[in-house]
C-alpha cells in the first residue's frame, strides 16, 4: 500500500477507528489535542460515538460506562490528565472492563511543560491508581508501530479483560511521518456474555462491580486479578533488539530515546564502539527475561538507559531485569529536553569506560 | 384467592440491606414498579453509586453497573449515548451527587443526556456514618459540624432541582417525599413521568426524592418521617421545579 504523510495524534485517532472504536471520550490537552479533535469529526461519520467530557475524570467514567456494556472505548490525554483519570483506571481493572487509554506523555511534575517527555513510567506500569493491579502498557516509537499497534491494543483489551494504555511520548503525538496502512491480524476474541447490555430475555441480570465486602471475597478477587496478571506477563511480551548480537554496550530506551538511540548505534559502531539497542516494547509485561538473557552475554560490558525523564524510572526495572550481571548507568534529560545522538553517544562511551 | 399485592418483578429477591426506615428501600421499590409496569425491565441499564445503595444493583432486576463516587452521569452518559434506545437511570445519593459529583450532574443536565437520575437527598453521609452533605440543613447535626451546620462554616444547604432546572437540557426535575401513601403516589408518578419523557427522547430528567437516614440522624423512623417534613419540605419545595 502506499505510504501517507500523517500527524501520529491524528494517525493515532484513525488507527482507533480502524480497529473498531465505538467511541471515545476525551478532553482536550497539549500535546494530544489533535487526537479527540479528529475523532471528534470522523467518529460520527462513522456513526461512532464522540463526546467531550466536562473533565479527565468524565471522560474515563464514560469509559467505564461504555465498556461496561460490551463497547470498545477509548480516551486519550496527556500526563496531568491520565493523573486524574487513575480512579476511573482503577474501577475499570478492578471490574474487568476493556478499554484503550491514551497518553501522550508530556514533562512534569504538575503542570510541567507541554513538550515531550517520559516521567509518567511508574504511573503507567505500577497501577497509577489505588489497589495492586496492573495494566498492559505498550510504548510505540514511531507512528507506524503506534498506528500498527491501536488495534492490538484493543484486541489485547478484550482477550484479558483489562485495560490498556498506549504510552508514548509528546513527539510521537505531534511529529508528522510516512506511514502505510496495514492489515493487522484480528485476533479470536472472547464474546462480551458479561456486559450489562440490557437483559434481552437473559434470566439473570448482568452487573458491574468493584466492591467485596467480604474480606476473603476481595482477596479471592485480587488472586484472580493477579492471576491474569500472570497470563498477560507470560503471553504479552514484546520487545526489540538492535545489533545486539555482538554489542559490548546496550543502550536500553522505549518510544523517542530509542529512534534517537538508533543513530547514535551508527555513529558509536563507525568510531568502532560496538553498540546495540534493547527496546521494551511493552513497558509492563516488562521483558524481564530477555534483558536478563542480554546482560548475561559475554560480549556486554555495560547497560546504559536512556529515558526523557530527571533521574530515569524505566531504569528500576533495567536494574531488576539485569540482576547486577552488568554495570547500569543513566543517561536523560527532562522537562521537555530530548536527549540528542551526541549526548547518548558520550554517555555510551563513558559507560564502557566506567565498566572496564 | 384473588393477589392484591405482591412484589415487583423490579426486584430481585435479595435481602435488603437498608437500616429499619431508611427509605432507600421505599425508593427501589418506586423505581422497579414504573420499570416493570412501563416493561423496560428487559431493556434497562442502571448505575448505583457509592453511598448507602451501592449494593443497589443487587436489588434491582434489571443491568446495573457500579459507579466510582459521585461519577454515575458519566457513566451513564457512556451507557446511553452508546444504547440510545434504552432506558438508562442513575441512583444516587447527595454526598455522592451534590458534593464530589457536582460537575458530572451539572454538565450531564447541561448536554441534555436522556437519562433518568433518582436523587436520594437525606441531608446527610449515610454511609460514612453522618457526616456533613452540601444538603445538610443549617442547624442540623452531623459528625462533621457536630454543633449543627452554620452558614459561615459551609454556606447554604444546596438545592440541586432548582440548580438543575437553569440548564436547558434538563426537561424536566420534581421534588418529592414518601413519608405517606399520598406522596409516595406522587413520587411514583413523578418517576414514571420521568422515564416516560426519557423513552421519549426529551432530554435529562431528574426526581429528587427526600429522604430519611433515621440510623445517622439519631431518630426513630416516624420521628425521622416528622422531622423530614418540618424541617426539609420547608426548604426544599416539594413538586414540579421544571416540566418543559
Ligand atoms: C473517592 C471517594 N471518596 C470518599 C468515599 C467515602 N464515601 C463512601 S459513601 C460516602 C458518602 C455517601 O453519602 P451519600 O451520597 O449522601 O449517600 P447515602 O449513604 O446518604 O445514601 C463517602 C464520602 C469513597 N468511597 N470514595
Ligand atoms: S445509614 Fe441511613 S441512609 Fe444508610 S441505610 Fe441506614 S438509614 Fe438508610
Ligand atoms: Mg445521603
């Protein structure tokens, strides 16, 4: 198919459509605006559902409204506002509702900046919101993978029940890229039996809950919910690895760091530096074991993270998955500051010499 | 024998499990018989909120969903404007709707979303063991202004109907009581009025019924029956606050 020039906000938006989006809910937010303002013209053309909530905090609740009654809906935002759509994220794990949630992550704390960043890691791959529970995070680095991977995610949704969060950063969301569509495979999915749909003659009612009083009830709940945990942990993973086969040094990066990680490979192997990319694809299920299997490779002297974040938080899960085999150091700027080819590659060189 | 009462197939046969007096239950009742006697039972998509009733959609027999506090418009606004041909209601209390729900009321009225909402206003936090509402009346006591609610600690008691009633979405708010047989009637035509003009299409509809915590406010249920009309009724009107 022939390549289009497309804005990843609005490639993002498309890509919901293709996949299947009954509606969205969303309030406007730099720099993911352009994604409700698409979806607010083209869902209707499509006789799909728009609405622009009163707040962050409506708009993941008319989620929870819609999934709950069989729907494929989504919300976008970016990183203040996924702070305040946690309670809705925490309902909707705790009821077992599909849905996509959107972040096009900026700088922060607080009100931060409107330019790129990459802080809203934890949020993103511990729960966010209160109670232990996970959601599935994927972490596109160009606009094809994010536009490839909006139908996964919904499929993702719908196999475990769960909701999933497409993470990228501000760059991604606003930069322009030739893309193609592409046919995703759909995957087999469970039917929605349990979705309050109106009973239709069922000779049960269907409801949606989150609350056990029973203490052994809320405990029986968690363990299942810990238990599709397990199965998403197990079946999910998705990462990449680039000229790692001879690599005496991995530079670890997910979303934009990792594009620019990829010149800097070039510019490390031409001064003779064998350098090599570990992308996570999925930031949770975070791939554990094949980092692990990475670092312990005789070849690796050194791990180096590169994040757009001030002190790196994708790192706590480098150093758990590198098990001390390695040396891990940090290389980031934050506050909206991209981390440029020559920086990274500084920082790759005096990891390897810090590491020998 | 000939039946001259019996349960509405609105309810299911779960035990209640409402304080002695509280008319949550009286409400529930309302509300099944109108969904069964206007056939909407098959069709209908509930949501309770957190407050005394969230275990509301065990008593109803019908689909219910269970809301985050005070967030039950919204998600009923993802309900119904996904299934625009089904009776959607929300049930809700004024904790959850007056106070941390305020802005998912107030803009639900203001889009004109066609969902019913059954106001529970009982001028207090029942569940969390009376603590102050925004509808506690001035004087009254309650765990958060145990001396009684004063005006220069929390302003005035709000009066959602009237406030609902400014938007132009909203077709349609009453005020009423059950404290006896004539105004439980008119609360059930009020409930019916209400869902019929949502069937209908006109826009959001609103009853709020007042209501009696006897557990929080210290009081037997008559004497809480008699403090609810001498003391709320005065403030809060009953009767049609808007009928477009
Ligand atoms: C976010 C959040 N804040 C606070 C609570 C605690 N809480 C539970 S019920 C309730 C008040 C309910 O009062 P109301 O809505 O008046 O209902 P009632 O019990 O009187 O029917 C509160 C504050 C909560 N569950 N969630
Ligand atoms: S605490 Fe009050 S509102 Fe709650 S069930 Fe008891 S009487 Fe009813
Ligand atoms: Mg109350």
């Amino acid at each position: 198919m022939a390549k289009e020039l497309w804005k990843g906000n609005e490639a993002i938006a498309e890509a919901a459509i293709r996949a299947g989006c009954d509606c969205f809910f969303g309030y406007p937010i730099t720099p993911q605006s352009e994604v409700p303002e698409y979806l607010s013209l083209h869902m209707p053309q499509h006789g799909k559902v728009f609405v622009q909530a009163e707040s962050e905090v409506a708009a993941i609740n008319m989620v929870y409204g819609a999934a709950a009654s069989g729907m494929r809906a989504m919300t976008s935002s970016s990183s203040p506002g996924i702070s305040l759509k946690q309670e809705g994220i925490s309902y909707l794990t705790a009821s077992e509702l599909p849905c996509v949630i959107v972040n096009c992550m900026r700088g922060g704390p607080g009100l931060g900046t409107i330019q790129p960043g990459q802080s809203d890691y934890y949020q993103a791959t511990r729960g966010g919101g209160n109670g232990d529970y996970r959601t599935i995070c994927l972490a596109p680095c160009n606009i094809q993978e994010a536009v490839d991977l909006m139908q996964e995610a919904f499929d993702i949704a719908d196999t475990y029940r769960n909701p999933v969060m497409v993470l990228m950063d501000g760059l991604t969301g606003q930069m322009m890229e030739p893309i193609e569509w592409r046919e995703i495979p759909k995957r087999e999915l469970p039917a929605k039996d349990w979705a309050t749909t109106g009973k239709h003659g069922r000779d049960h009612t269907n409801f949606i809950n989150s609350l056990y009083m029973v203490p052994e009830e809320c405990d029986a709940h968690n363990a299942h919910l810990l238990e599709k945990c397990a199965l998403m942990a197990e079946k999910e993973v998705r990462c990449e690895a680039v000229k790692c086969d001879d690599a005496e040094i991995v530079i670890t990066a997910y979303g934009t760091p990792a594009r620019i990680a990829l010149t800097a490979l070039d510019v490390l192997r031409a001064e003779g530096v064998k350098a090599g990319l570990f992308r996570p694809i999925t930031l949770w299920p975070f791939p554990e074991k094949e980092l692990h299997t990475l670092a312990g490779q005789d070849s690796v002297k050194a791990v180096l993270d590169v994040e757009m974040s001030a002190g790196g938080q994708m790192i706590d899960d480098i150093r758990l998955a590198v098990l001390g085999q390695k040396p891990v150091s940090y290389y980031g700027r934050a506050g909206g500051v991209i981390p440029t080819v020559e920086e990274i590659v500084e920082a790759a060189k005096k990891a390897l010499k810090e590491a020998e | 024998m000939a039946i001259v009462y019996q349960k509405s197939k609105g309810l299911t046969d779960a035990e209640l499990h409402y304080c002695p007096g509280c008319h949550h239950g009286i409400v529930h009742k309302l509300v099944a018989e109108v969904l069964e006697e206007m056939g909407l039972l098959d069709e209908a998509i509930g949501v309770c909120p957190v407050g005394c009733s969230v275990f509301a959609f065990r008593y109803f027999n019908c689909d219910m969903q269970q809301a985050a506090h005070g967030r039950a418009p919204a998600v009923a606004t993802g309900i119904k404007r996904t299934h625009p041909n089904q009776p959607v209601f929300t049930y809700q209390g004024d904790g959850d709707l007056a106070s941390i729900g305020a802005a998912e009321i107030v803009h639900a009225a203001m889009r004109g979303e066609k969902f019913t909402t059954i106001f529970i206003n009982n001028a207090i936090y029942g569940m969390t063991g009376g603590q102050m509402a925004p509808t506690t009346l001035i004087g009254q006591k309650a765990t958060t202004c145990q001396l009684g609610r004063t005006v220069e600690q929390a302003g005035m008691p709000m009066r959602v109907s009237e406030l609902l009633s400014t938007m132009d979405g909203c077709v349609y708010a009453e005020r009423v009581c059950v404290t006896d047989i004539a105004n439980l009637n008119k609360a059930k035509k009020a409930i019916r009025k209400a869902f019929e003009k949502q069937m209908a299409g006109e826009g959001f509809t609103f009853v709020e019924v007042l209501s009696t915590c006897p557990t929080n406010w210290g009081m037997s249920p008559l004497k809480a029956n008699q403090w609810l009309k001498d003391n709320m009724v005065p403030y809060y009107p009953l009767g049609v606050i808007k009928e477009v």
